[in-house]
C-alpha cells in the first residue's frame, strides 16, 4: 500500500477517478531531495501565469571616480559619472600619502551637469580633531561617497532614480514524462524501503516521477529562456547559469580556496547579500580535501518517509549550507541567497493514471514552473574549475 503519511493514496488505472490528477508535489519533493537538491532547498511559490517579468534594482554606488585634477581652490569636483549625486552628498577623496585621511567635501545643490558638482571644501577640518583641508587630486582617483546630510529643513527635492536594470522574462515551463507498463512487470511493485516506511510509489511511477523531477532541477540551472512560437510550439524557463550575469566565472581552471570563497561570496558580499546555500558538482568534495578543508556531513533530519536529509559544511564556507547537486557538470558550483531565489509553480507536479489498454498500465506525470530570483547579483556562479591548489 502507499506510504500511510500520504493521505489521499495515489490513483490508479483500476479507480473511477483514473481521470483525476494527483497532485504530488510535496510527496515528491521529500522523496528525491537528495536527487534534486536545489528543488528541495527553494521554497514554492503559486504563481498563475505562463509569463512574467521583474525588474531588478540596483543600489546608488559607493563610489565614484575623478575625471579631472584637483586644485585646493576649485569649488567644483568632474566626475566621470555624477548623476547619482544630490545636495548633501559628503566625498571622501583619496588620502595624499598613506596613513593620512582624505579630504572630505559636501556637494551643494543638484549636480552641474552628468559629470561636475559644485562643492564645499575641507568639511571637518575646523573641528577638534581637525580633519583635512582642501588638498589636490588627480583625475582617475576614487572617491568615496560617506553619506548624505540634511539641514533638517530642506524644502527642495532631489529625488534619486533607481538604477533598473532592463525587466528579465521569465517563462513557465511544462515538464512532462510518460510511462507504460505491463501488468506483470515487477516495477509495478510497492517495493518497502529498509525502515519498513514503504515506497509513495511503485517502481514505474517512481522512476517516471524521478525523471520529471530531474528535468525540472537541471532546467533550473542551465536552462535557455526562449517564449513560444510558431516553430518550437512551447517555452523554455531562463535557469540559474543564464540569470546570474554580475557574479558568474567561466573557465576558472585551477583555483585556490582563497579564490573560490571569492568567487562566490565576494560578489554578493558587495551588494549586501549573504550565499546561504553552495550547489556544487561532485568533484568538489575531492577539491576540498585538497585545500585541507574536507567537508562535514550534517544530519539535518530527515524527511516524512523517513529519507535522511543531509548536508554538507566546511569551515571556510561561512556557515553557507553545502548541497551536493547531481544534475550541475563537473567543475561547476552555484551560491544563492535561499531568501531571495524560489520556483514559481503554476501547477504542482502531478500524476495522471491512463486507462489500462491491453493490460498495460500507462500515465504520466506533469508540472509547470520556473526558478526566480530577485535580483540576480545577489547569486553567483562559478563553473569551468578543472583543478584545486
């Protein structure tokens, strides 16, 4: 019989209801997280609708970079790029010789034009202690910006644009894998599992189930965003690989532990979102024991049929969660904020029993969805690694 925990049963060829739909999302999840761990991991979103799109946004930089000299008695600052500025805006120039503090100014009113701002000088530098006064700077020197101040009283607006980066399309995909068995076949068993907890499935479905499953995990990381047309007659979800664009390395080769944790943390780090969960390829457990940091199986429970849920760690991984991930290539590690990527469902996995036609049992089993993510720099993606030193 089915798994007891699984309380509706599962539908078969012999019941009147062979023409129902079984949802069995969830049951699947469970069962083949350790196959599909970026499934498992994501949280499920009910999302109505075949396509969508979101806009992405960046934050102001922290930054910017002098695009001519200096002079101590300039009251305006070229910029290469200035139009992020507003009255208020406090610099931080770079420091004239090491272990002396920069220059700091205070752009006054809205910028100029794209490039210059007007400025006052050595801001700090009548206070006790004394900051610095106005100094020289010279163009491709990098400038801090270190807040903006109010008067407490403005009445004019500088409103700040935000930085949108053009929407991403996002298509739902329909995953669909078919079966056909004979009676007699012995997949058509309920085959128990060694806790005595039994199988949610027979062997065919669950081979056919597994099959859907892994379509879904590895169109999540690789796959190619196309919408429908005429001549491919369906779409195609955008995967990880392809969303992630800021923080993605290719043809890594030989790295260094110290190169991988800034592979994938660094880049997110800077936009202020922390990897919480590391995809990775098989070969990177050898990888590991090369730079001395071998990965510690974590017991993490373990599922409703009492599958083991298991994890990895290692001590230079900053607590990030590290997955074994079957359907990434070799060579090949993903990091994502688990608390800003998930899979949009529009319909939960299913299974759809057939009617018997000369003893056979047919059905298939079918879902649509896509992976999301909110902003695609708060990822990274690292792949071609051929080596560790």
């Amino acid at each position: 019989m089915p798994n007891p925990a699984y309380i509706n049963g599962v539908f078969n060829a012999y019941g009147l209801n062979a023409t129902l739909p079984t949802p069995l999302e969830g049951v699947l999840t469970e069962w083949f997280w350790n196959q599909t761990p970026l499934w498992y991991r994501l949280p499920h979103v009910d999302y109505p609708v075949s396509q969508f799109s979101t806009g992405t946004y960046q934050y102001r930089p922290t930054t910017a970079t002098l695009g001519a000299n200096v002079l101590v008695g300039d009251t305006t600052l070229t910029l290469v790029d200035a139009s992020y500025l507003v009255d208020g805006d406090c610099l931080q120039l770079q420091p004239v010789a090491p272990a002396v503090d920069g220059e700091t100014v205070m752009v006054v009113g809205a910028p100029a034009s794209a490039t210059v701002v007007n400025v006052i000088r050595g801001i700090g530098s009548t206070s006790t202690p004394a900051g610095p006064a106005a100094s020289t700077g010279t163009a491709g020197q990098s400038v801090t910006l270190v807040g903006r101040m109010s008067t407490g009283r403005d009445t004019t607006l500088y409103p700040l644009s935000p930085d949108l980066i053009s929407p991403q399309q996002y298509y739902m995909g329909s995953f669909f894998q078919t079966y056909e068995v004979g009676e007699t076949d012995t997949t058509n068993e309920l085959v128990p599992t060694v806790d005595g907890t039994g199988n949610p499935l027979p062997g065919f479905q669950r081979i056919t189930a597994q099959n859907t499953l892994r379509d879904i995990e590895s169109n999540a990381f690789y796959g190619r965003g196309q919408a429908y047309s005429s001549t491919t007659k369906r779409q195609v979800p955008w995967g990880l690989r392809n969303l992630i664009q800021t923080n993605k390395t290719t043809g890594a080769g030989t790295i260094t532990q110290t190169q991988f944790t800034d592979m994938i943390f660094e880049g997110p780090a800077t936009k202020g979102s922390l990897v919480t969960d590391i995809f990775c390829s098989a070969n990177f457990m050898g990888y590991f024991n090369i730079w001395g940091s071998a990965a510690q199986r974590v017991e993490a429970g373990q599922t409703r049929f009492g599958v083991p849920i298991v994890y990895w760690t290692a001590p230079f991984l900053q607590d990030a969660r590290l997955w074994y991930a079957p359907m990434l290539q070799p060579g090949t590690a993903c990091g994502l904020n688990a608390n800003e990527a998930r899979f949009r469902v529009k319909t939960p996995v299913q299974h759809q029993p057939y009617p018997m036609i000369d003893q056979t049992f047919r059905g298939s089993f079918f879902g649509e969805n896509c992976v999301h993510v909110d902003a695609e720099y708060q990822h990274s993606w690292l792949e071609g690694v051929t080596g560790a030193q």
